[in-house]
C-alpha cells in the first residue's frame, strides 16, 4: 500500500459485515458493553438484512415472546441502533478483508480502507441453485431460488409466477407457497428428495396443510421443459440413495419453478481473509468464542451455519459480541484448542473446537429424524452432556450450553491447572490407538488446499455433497457429540424435554 | 438503431435499401458485418433472437484453436491458422479477453503417442506452430495434478470470451455504420433483379448482397436461397461449469487424444477463471433443443475426474448445452467448411453452410475470405473512416485500487456494488443496460458484465438487474425478457400501488414492512450513514475518535 492510501486508512476497532440480524445484535450488544469506536457496514441501502423480505410474522417468538414480521423484528434493533447512535454506512459493500484485519469498502463516495482489531463476519448466507443442483433438462425463464421470488414479490412488487412447483421443503420454500398462493398463484405440490421435511413442523402445518398444497416425500425434479419460459417439470419417486426410480415419472404442466433446496453460508470475503472453513457446515471453523482460524476475525448467523431461527442468529452474535470484547480487553495468546467432532448421528457442530475453560453454546443439528434419542457430549470417558429427547429432526438447529471441563482459567490462581496439551500427552500414552498427529486433529485445515487433496485418485473419498468424509484417523483427545436411540428395557425417563 | 425499428406490419417493406444484409448475428455474421465495414457499404445483420451470441457462437468451450486438427488442405485447417494467428491483435483492437495459454493433448498409451506424432505433423503441414511432445514430469508440472504419461503441448492455442468477442465484433460494426435488427427471424427471400428481398417476422428489407450465416438454421437459409441439397445435422454437446476459484490450478485446457469422429471430453479453461467440462458429442435432428441430460452429466463428471480430478459437485456452477452445425456428405461424412457464391443460383449472395468448429477461432478469416470471393465479382469502395478500435465496458474488479478510487471519483456508480461475488458495480451494468446493439434481456447484461455468473446465479443481483432494465429503458414489468424471444420474468405486479412512479421497490417495501422498518422513514437521501466518531454524516475522519464517548 502506497503512502498517499495509508493516510486514508480509518482506524475502527470492530468492523462488522453485514446488518442483519446477526450484525445489527452484534453491533448493539458491543456498544452496550462499552465499545464505541465499531462500524457496521451494510450493502443494502437499508439495514434488516434478509428480514427486510421476510414479510411472514414468526419472528421473535423465542426472543420477545411475540410474533413479529421481519421488518418488525430487524425494527427492533434498527431502533435501537438509532437511539445510540451506533456508527453504521448503508450502501457499501465490504469488497476484501485482509489477514491483516485491514478491511476495504466500495462506497459511492469512494473506496474507504480501514484498520481494525477484530472483524465479525456477518454476512448471512445464499441459496442453492438451479446449476448447482444440475437438474436435467432446458434453462427458461421462471425457475427462480425461494428468496429470489421472495424478494421480488415482497420487495419489488413483481409477480414471478402464476402455476408453481416447488423442489425442496426448505423453510422458505414454504413460506413461498403460502405467499404465492395467497397473491392468486396456484402452487401444484412442493417435492423434497429426502424421505423427511427440511423445514420447521410449524411451517409445514401453517404454509402447506392450511392450505391445501401436497407435500410429496422422497421425490425430485428430473427434467425441466421450456426453451423460453418454464412449460413444465418432470418428477421422480427417488430410491432410498437418491437416484430417481425409472418409470416412475409424471409431467406436470407449470411456469414456475421455486428452489429451496438448501441454503449456502456466504464466505467468499472470509475466504480471501485466508478463514478455513469446515466443510460440513461451509462456515468457518471457529472456537468457542465464534473466532475463525485468523486470530481477531469472527463468525456469528447464518455466515457461519444455517439456523432455523432468526432469534437464535441474534443470541449467537451477542454471546459473540461478549467474547470479542474480552478478546479486545484481555488480548490473550490462542490457547490450544480440542477438537468437537460430529459423531454418530450428528451432521456438524458449532464451535468445532474449544478450549474447555469456559461455558459455551453448542449448536449441532442431526442427520435423520429420531425418536427416543440420548444426545450425549464427551471428552473420551467424561461425559460433558447427556440429554434426551422424545423426537430430533434435521430442520431444528439443537442447541446446548456446556459448562467448563478443564481446571478453571489459569488467571484465576487455582492449582492443579492442566493445559490440553498435558491432557492430550496423557491421553494418548493412555489411549491404545495413541496420539497421531498434529495435522489429522487440526483436520479442517486439510480443506485449504482442498485441489491438491483431491488430485491425488486413490483419495476420491467424497460425499455426495462432493465434500471429503472425515478422515479416520481420529486425535487421541477430542469432545465427541453423538445421538443413539435408547433401547426399550432403559425406559424413558423424566430428563426429557 | 436496433430493435427500435420494429413495425407492427408484417408486410412493411423496410424504405432502406442495403447493400449488404447479413442473416445471423453468430460470431461469422458478426466478424463479416465488422470487416466489411472496412468498405462503404449500406450494412445490416438480421438476428432472429433478442441478442447476438446466442446460439453456436456462445455455447461452446471458448477455445482458440491452433489449427492441427483438421484435414491438411480444408477450409477449416486453413481458416483456424489464419484467425489464430491474428487473435492477439484482434482482441487487443476490440478489447475482448483473449489469452495464449496453450493446451495440452494427454495420452497414456503406445498408440496415443503414435497419434498424438501424427496430429503434429499435420499441424505442421497445416501451417500451425509451437506444437511438441511434453513428458510426465513437465506435463505434471505444467499442470499440477493432471492424469497422463505424457502430451501434445500446443503453445499456440489459447482461450478467448466468445461473448465478449462476438459482442465486441458487433458493437465495432455497429460504431462504424451497421445496423442490427433483433428479433428479425428471416422466413422468405425472393431474388428481385436488383437483388434480393428478405422477409422476416417483422418487415421485409432490400439488399444487393445477401450472407448466409445462419449457423444452425444454415441449411433453410441456404433452401430460401434456391441452394438446395446441402445435408445439415446437429453435434450437441453438454457441458458443465465449474466455480472460479477452481481456474488458478488449470493454467490451460485439457484435451485428450483425438479420435477421428470425436475430439474426446475437454477440461477447459474460461477467461474468467471457470473451468469447463465437456463435450459430449451426440449427433442430433433437432438444431433448437438445448436441454442437458442425466446420463450426459454423469459421464462428464467420470470422464473429467480421469483427466483433472480436482473438483467435486460442490464446485457445479452452471450446466448448458451448445449445437453444431455438421455439413454432411451422402454417407453421413462430416464435410468441410462450405463457404460459396453460387452465380448461377443465386448471384450475389453467399452461403455458408455447416460453419461449426473452428468457426470461433477462425471467424474473423472466414469473414475475410468471405469478402475476398465477393470482391471477385464487384469491387467495394473503402472506407477511410473505418475505426477497427472498440472499447469494453471498463471492469471495476480488474482494476488496480487506485485506478478504482478514480473510477469512483468520475463515476460514483462505480462506487455501488450491485452483483456481489463477480463484483459488478451499478456503472457497468448501466453501459450495459444501454449497450449499442439495444439489447434489453436479463442474460444480455449477464454475459456484457458478468453480473449473474458467480456462484449465487444472481441470487442476491437480479432484482437490481430487472429493475435497472425496467426504469433505465421504461420497459413495463410484463415485457421484461429473461433471454429467448417469450421469455417473461413476471406476470404483472403483485399488487397495484398507486402513485409508484419509478419508485415502487420503496413504496412496496414500506407497505409491506408495516410499522416495523425504522429505516424506511429514514428516508432515500441517505445512503451513507454514521462514520465512527461522526454525528453529521461527513465521511471527513474526525480527529481524536477514540476519545469519542
């Protein structure tokens, strides 16, 4: 960087991406806690986010005690940040952060650089589309994300669609087929590939059976029809691996299609920020205070995994607000950190590593729908959470404090203080398989150079997804969370919730 | 200019009468509109679609060809030499991405080595250059985790943007006196004595010189003409789009060893840093179906995962499907380039038939030659005015951050990020919303800026894209295109707000959110907010902000 650009740079001692509902908590939650000098940065001219196109009420439930529509709930924040007068620019596009925390923004009036101490990523997250499902067939006009639908009905006042077919349960494919049938469109059936609904039961309840719209399980859109605009779709009945069953296809005439087929964590500044991601959640790996791989850069909200609610993205950015402050007061080394690892059962967790001194909030969400199910956290044969539950769905995020494991926080002048590396040395002499090494435990890593990984044949071990499987080499100390059914003859006991 | 020449009479003669009409707005019917602007001439190019590109031209891998390929003496030997040879200065002229990257033609066994000796010493008799045998270790190091023993380097080869290019080649004939129409489908021609009248969905026009480079469709043309008996089949060829983080691993296309039918699956390169698979190769009857199979992509995945296995389905970004036009013999023989001027058929007018690859590469030489056998039989005055000099739309991400600062500083447009991840500012997509052919589709923008193509599919930017066409060109909401003739974004309005004016996102927005959105009442004039340690909107630095309470 040239003089002349280094006389431009601002200091700001928190940036914030994004004024959604993770950003807008966050920015509160830092002002109340005494810093001042943050920015907040928002690409839309208004903040809100994605709440500013959620026009449903639901919102707020968990946080308030009431239903509120998007804008309500962004409004509730918004009005706050007024009232403090917290920094903010609207307009303005973060366009690169640095590993050096130097942050760059496109404003009309220029391009602004500032340095900073921490960074909370707060981007949110995208959609799923049609070339990344890469569905057979024709590419007309009329096949539209959710949210793309969802913006220009509620946003700009647009009609996209009038004989719908929506692929993908997602939640806001529901909303969608309640939103377009009530503006007079006619939605034929929303079809879901898996053998269950992603999206919350009191959507499914709300949006489709108050009002008519099937819901056709372990089904796929196979062919789509229409070198202009939409003409129609052809589904499929899918096999227990996901492949269409051959035979079973039926052509249904529509001008629209409606994707909500999984939502993607936006990372691409994350990225260039040199922040590994982990590739189950396509967030970032982060510790228990929400702190990416780059020390001083921070991930709360869908950018770090796709919640189910809003209220949740809130209570996360604040608990993230909490650790940044400390971060910026206490400014301490990165301690070691012991890995959480998505057991039986369990899809990915968030954090995925800890430093086991301090409580934290441990989100997961699992891979199939259960009943009568023991969740259980432990670090091999302590048992850090046992819960049970009488049903678990992969739509809801399951959310869990875990309390401290280590011996208490060296500042605190107790005895008896054992580091994780101590932990580990023990374990593994303890343990038959014996420590490894360093670079299967610290395995989201291996994801960086993920083409190099891959070029190798023998290796092809992917998911469907396309993303690696764990590796199997497993370090000898981390925390565990699994899900197992629990037997008749154990009974089912008053600890569920 | 452009489309707004429409009538609404079938009949209406067009009163103009031209000297030259081409038929086909293809990357050909562009190149041959843009060179014979060298002449004075009275020039227009008909386009049934909404835009140019938008068939053969743009749906392939966008490889600049070296020229060994192909049968020592044709056409398209010769042609493709020629037109890769003037790529550099062509792209340079006309500011289209174009890179000399080279590519490679992998083998592993005795008898790839022994074809890929061959393809080199019919590159040499074509006239190509820069072509030799690489081994394993330098193949491997060229490009890192390809599969093979060894390859064909050919460093003559390259990648170009065959929008951009074709777009570029139009806008110079545009700049320099040609006109096009879109949406102009050619459904007659009758030979007059003067020359030809040439029927179209909307008026018919008079002309001299008629050019058939209608791609596809090249074989009806070529039927109106009184041409008959040219056999015209399609190649159709599915490919796969792969996310722009992968181009830095792919410094250049992968081939593999040529079969005499069948090119085999390429893993290409784009100038944009996709990478792309494909093709696939099947013999088809219908030239305007464009719809990717099951089958086609689950072999495209196998076949490039033996060649450069360094992607998964996570990096799928796109699928889309192009056709080639393949002039047949008899026997279904693929033939040569037909490039003619039949006198005693149809004077003055020449048919192109069956211009598949390598017509990318070698369409600025087709053109050429095209024009070399017309003024065979008349002579064409120059024309001194002639600026072979085109200007792109200046990207905002390909810039250096000071020449950003300026850009922002002329033109606070370029100061507002509208698509995201391909980092399109609301200034580019504005020369684009009035680009000189008066394309007005939602792909049109697309593939002038870019908007759209990343990862979000235009996700988080089409609404800005639709809503910049609708107030910019003062299109109602029904006629918004999204790229093919009849292809509507909307149906109408969602609901009739009154008094919207050009302002109905703000007024819908504020309906909808009720009483809940604060900043709706902020009101439109602020687009910045608060800077750190500021309370009066100044985006001055306040000294002393962290002594701010």
């Amino acid at each position: 960087m040239n003089e002349k650009n280094m006389q431009n740079v601002r200091n700001v001692d928190v940036l914030i991406v994004g004024g959604g509902p993770a950003g807008l908590a966050a920015a509160l939650r830092l002002w109340e806690k005494g810093i001042r000098n943050i920015l907040l940065v928002e690409r839309e001219k208004r903040l809100g986010g994605i709440l500013r196109q959620c026009i449903h009420d639901g919102f707020g439930l968990a946080r308030f005690g009431e239903s509120l529509s998007g804008p309500e709930y962004a409004g509730r924040f918004t009005e706050k940040l007024e009232e403090y007068g917290i920094p903010f620019l609207t307009d303005a596009a973060v366009y690169q952060i640095t590993p050096e925390k130097i942050v760059t923004v496109v404003t009309k009036k220029g391009l602004l650089t500032f340095q900073t101490k921490a960074v909370i990523l707060a981007m949110g997250c995208r959609e799923r589309t049609q070339g990344a499902l890469a569905i057979p067939g024709e590419r007309p006009a009329g096949v539209f994300t959710a949210g793309t639908a969802q913006a220009y009905m509620n946003l700009y006042n647009r009609m996209p669609a009038r004989e719908v077919v929506i692929l993908g349960s997602g939640d806001i494919g529901l909303i969608m087929a309640r939103r377009l049938t009530l503006e007079g469109a006619h939605v034929h059936a929303v079809f879901e590939i898996q053998p269950y609904p992603s999206g919350l039961a009191r959507n499914l309840q709300q949006c489709l059976r108050d009002y008519g719209i099937p819901l056709y399980l372990s089904h796929t859109v196979t062919e789509i029809h229409g070198s202009s605009r939409l003409e129609g779709v052809t589904v499929s009945e899918v096999d227990e691996h996901l492949r269409p069953v051959p035979g079973t296809e039926q052509y249904i005439a529509c001008d629209t299609l409606i994707l909500s087929a999984g939502l993607i964590p936006e990372n691409e500044l994350s990225l260039e920020a040199g922040v590994i991601l982990d590739p189950r959640t396509k967030g970032a790996v982060v510790d228990e205070h929400l702190q990416t791989s780059v020390p001083g850069i921070y991930a709360a909200g869908n950018v770090l995994h796709v919640h189910d609610l809003a209220d949740y993205v809130s209570e996360e950015a604040e608990l993230l607000a909490d650790a940044v402050v400390s971060g910026l007061q206490e400014n301490d080394a990165q301690e070691e950190k012991i890995p959480i690892r998505a057991g039986e059962g369990i899809h990915h967790t968030v954090p995925q590593k800890t430093g086991g001194r301090e409580p934290f909030l441990l989100s997961f969400r699992v891979t199939r729908p259960m009943q009568d199910v023991e969740i259980v956290v432990r670090l091999a044969d302590q048992v850090l959470l046992r819960k049970r539950r009488k049903r678990v769905v992969p739509a809801e995020m399951l959310r869990f404090p875990i309390q401290p494991f280590l011996n208490a926080v060296q500042k605190s002048g107790e005895a008896e203080v054992e580091s994780p590396s101590e932990y580990r040395n023990r374990a593994a002499q303890e343990s038959p398989s014996g420590y490894r090494n360093r670079a299967a435990q610290e395995s989201p890593s291996r994801h960086r150079n993920r083409a190099a990984q891959e070029s190798i044949p023998e290796n092809r071990n992917r998911t469907e997804d396309g993303m690696c499987e764990e590796n199997s080499d497993r370090p000898a100390q981390e925390i565990v969370v699994e899900i197992r059914k629990i037997m008749p003859d154990e009974g089912f006991g008053k600890e569920v919730e | 200019m452009g489309v707004q020449e429409a009538s609404q009479n079938k009949e209406q003669l067009s009163l103009e009468r031209f000297d030259v009409l081409v038929i086909g707005g293809g990357v050909v019917g562009s190149a041959i509109a843009r060179e014979l602007c060298r002449y004075r001439l009275r020039l227009g190019v008909l386009e049934k679609n909404p835009d140019v590109c938008m068939e053969t031209s743009g749906r392939n891998t966008g490889v600049c060809h070296g020229g060994f390929a192909y049968d020592t003496g044709s056409l398209k030997a010769k042609l493709c030499v020629e037109g890769n040879r003037m790529m550099d200065s062509l792209s340079k002229e006309l500011d289209f991405p174009f890179r000399r990257c080279g590519k490679v033609l992998v083998g592993n066994t005795r008898e790839d080595y022994e074809r890929l000796l061959e393809v080199i010493a019919q590159g040499e008799k074509n006239g190509a250059s820069n072509m030799r045998m690489i081994d394993e270790e330098e193949l491997h190091r060229l490009i890192p985790g390809v599969i093979g023993k060894f390859a064909m380097l050919s460093g003559n080869s390259g990648i170009l943007d065959p929008f951009q290019m074709t777009i570029a080649l139009a806008e110079n004939a545009v700049q320099n006196g040609a006109r096009y129409f879109l949406e102009r489908e050619v459904t007659g021609i009758r030979q007059t004595e003067e020359g030809y009248l040439v029927e179209t969905s909307r008026e018919t026009f008079r002309t001299r010189w008629v050019i058939n480079s209608a791609g596809l469709n090249c074989a009806k043309i070529s039927e109106m003409l009184g041409i008959r008996g040219h056999r015209v089949i399609g190649s159709k060829d599915d490919y796969i789009l792969l996310d722009n983080r992968l181009g830095k691993d792919l410094p250049m296309p992968i081939y593999t060893v040529p079969s005499n039918t069948y090119m085999g699956i390429h893993v290409t390169i784009t100038t944009d840093g996709n990478v792309l698979l494909g093709p696939t190769a099947q013999d088809t009857e219908n030239l305007s179906w464009y719809g990717v199979e099951q089958k086609n992509l689950d072999f495209l995945y196998k076949a490039a995962m033996d060649l450069w296995p360094n992607f998964t389905r996570a990096d799928y970004i796109r699928t889309y499907s192009g056709i080639l036009p393949k002039w047949i013999d008899g026997n279904g023989k693929i033939q040569d380039f037909c490039i003619e001027i039949r006198d005693d058929i149809a004077p003055r007018a020449v048919n192109l038939v069956g211009i598949e690859s390598p017509g990318l590469t070698a369409s600025v030489a087709i053109a050429r030659h095209v024009i070399r056998m017309m003024q065979e039989r008349e002579r064409f005055p120059g024309n001194e005015s002639f600026d072979p000099v085109r200007h792109g739309i200046v990207r905002f991400a390909e810039q250096e951050p000071q020449v950003q600062a300026g850009l922002i500083e002329e033109n606070p447009d370029y100061g507002q990020l509208v698509c995201r991840c391909q980092k399109v500012t609301r200034a580019e997509l504005l020369q684009a919303v009035h680009n000189p052919l008066g394309v007005r589709t939602l792909t049109g923008l697309k593939v002038r800026t870019r908007a759209m193509m990343g990862r979000c599919q235009g996700g988080y930017c089409q609404m800005r894209l639709t809503q910049m066409l609708e107030e910019e060109l003062k299109i109602p909401e029904k006629e918004i295109l999204y790229s093919r003739p009849g292809s509507p974004l909307f149906f109408g309005k969602v609901r009739e707000i009154a008094d919207t004016g050009n302002n109905g996102t703000e007024k819908a927005e504020a309906g909808n959110a009720q009483n809940g959105n604060t900043e709706s009442e902020r009101g439109k004039g602020m687009d910045i907010g608060r800077m750190p340690g500021d309370k009066r909107n100044s985006m001055e630095p306040v000294p002393g902000e962290e002594a701010h309470s």
